[in-house]
C-alpha cells in the first residue's frame, strides 16, 4: 500500500528545500488584498501537494481495499471527483493569483512572453481536447481504480496521445507556465516550476504501480 512513498516524501522535501532558496528577493515582492506575495506563493505550493497525496489515499483505498465504494457505494466516485476537482481548479486559480500579487517582477519584454505563453497555450488545448476526445473525462480522474471494467481497456493512441502516452502530464501543464508568464511573475514561475515537477512525483511513485497493478504494463 505505501510502495515508493518513501522515495516521494524524499523528492518533495528536496522540491521544498529548493522552493525555499529560490523564495527571496524579487520572487517576494508584492503583495494583493494585503495578503504577501510569499503567503500567496505557498498557499500555491500547499494546494498540489494536498491534492496528491489525497488523490493518492483516495486510490489506495479504493485499488487495494475497495473501501471508498464500500463506505460510500454509488456515490464514492463522484465524491472522488468532487474533491479533486476542488484542489485541481486550486492549482491555476493559486499561480494566478500569486502571479498578480507579484505581477511584473520578471525581467522580461511582455510581447516576447505573451508570445510564449500563447504557444504554449497550443499544445495544451490539443491534449485537453484529445483527453475528452479519446481519453474520457472520467478516464483522467482514475475511474480505472474504482471501476474494474476499466482493466480490460488498451491505452489510447489517438489525437496527442498517438505521441506520448503522457500527453496530460507534458503538455496539460504547459497552461500553468502560460500563466506565470502572462504576469511577468517571478514567484509565479518558481510555484509552476514546483508544480510541474511534484506532477512527476505522483507519476512515478503513485500511478505507475497503479499502472501496473491495474493493466500489467506500465505507461511510457
């Protein structure tokens, strides 16, 4: 049940340590509705990792003891949904506002970042729209971990996902770096950079076993 946990809390400690060092200078700067930009920059921190480790007792539970639909029946995955959805709308609407509370700190011409920021918008709308496509909605929330009929399912191999297995990960995050550079956000960036790598954390110590405990094969 707790199988390469020991190595995820080892990754976010050093993901910390390095949020604290890059936390000081111009990434403090600011503030909005007079609460601090370095309040708002950990609120941002705090939300993904909340968010996994409940998407990670949540799936346990469920994958290995069946307990959310024992002690909830019907309505355990829709409960699921709810609370991951809650804390996965946290993560944008957090750098948004971190990236306000610290707007213009980053050195760099707003065009040339408005620019990058629309390309990488591109490749996010085209994941997001292959993940309900092909994907399916309820696929991405890991209904595979409640529902066994899901097990017998092959992996998907169209619209993005015909180039990565991963098409969520790589590219459905490009959105977060898109907003960090909308606000010319120094302290936006840093809570990006946390939260694009804490995602592979939860990749590689949480759903891949799971990958494999469910389909037998793990996802590339």
């Amino acid at each position: 049940m707790f199988e390469k946990q020991g190595w995820h809390y080892f990754i976010l400690i050093l993901l910390l340590a390095g949020v604290t060092m890059l936390a000081r200078g111009d990434v403090l700067i600011g503030e909005l509705w007079g609460i601090s930009t370095q309040t708002w920059l950990w609120i941002a921190i705090a939300i993904p990792i909340i968010h996994q480790i409940i998407v990670w007792l949540f799936w346990r539970l469920e994958l290995h003891h069946g307990l959310i639909t024992r002690w909830f029946g019907e309505k355990g995955f829709p409960i699921y949904k709810v609370v991951f959805t809650i804390f996965f709308a946290g993560r944008p609407v957090s750098l948004i506002l971190v990236g306000l509370a610290n707007y213009k700190t980053l050195a760099l011409d707003p065009i040339l970042a408005y620019l990058i920021a629309g390309l990488l918008i591109l490749p996010f709308v085209y994941s997001m729209y292959s993940v309900v496509k092909y994907f399916g909605i309820n696929r991405a929330y890991g209904i595979d971990h409640f529902d066994p009929s899901y097990r017998n399912k092959l992996f998907v191999k169209q619209g993005m996902f015909k180039y990565t297995d991963n098409a969520m990960y790589k590219f459905g995050f490009l959105i977060l770096w898109a907003i960090a550079l909308a606000t010319l956000s120094k302290a936006a960036l840093v809570a990006v950079a946390f939260n694009h790598l804490y995602i592979w954390v939860h990749f590689y110590c949480t759903e891949l076993p799971d990958i494999r405990r469910i389909y037998g094969e793990p996802a590339k």
